[in-house]
C-alpha cells in the first residue's frame, strides 16, 4: 500500500490548477490503489484515485480528458 506525499499532490495540481479545476472541486484518496480511476462522487465533487505505480506520467498525461468526460 502506497501513500500519497506532497511531491505526489503538487504534481497532481499542476494539471488540474491548468485545466482550471478548483482544487475544492476534488476529493483524492490518500492511497494509490490499482490503475487508477476517476469518478464523479454523490455529493458532486470529482475524486481521484492516483495508480499504485512509480510512474504517474501517464495517468497523468491522460488526465484532463478523463476530467473533462466526468465534468461532462
């Protein structure tokens, strides 16, 4: 089980802060599990589950598409 740091986090906000998307608009579990996924939850917000793996660039890249399908 991997944990979320910082660098992990500021990375994360480099693309959603370009995109623009609120940081208050989503919700990111502290733990890195499987491949990944992104979803709208109940409340409205948009979590994002980053993937158990040492190389974030393609989750990532794929990133704001994958946003913008759930923002619809």
């Amino acid at each position: 089980m991997r944990v979320i740091d910082q660098q992990i986090m500021n990375r994360l906000f480099e693309v959603t802060d370009e995109i623009p998307l609120d940081r208050e608009a989503i919700q990111v579990p502290l733990v890195m599990e499987g491949e990944g996924k992104v979803a709208r939850t109940k409340n409205g917000r948009i979590e994002i589950t980053l993937p158990d793996t040492d190389d974030l660039g393609p989750f990532l890249a794929a990133l704001p598409g994958r946003l913008r399908e759930v923002a619809g």
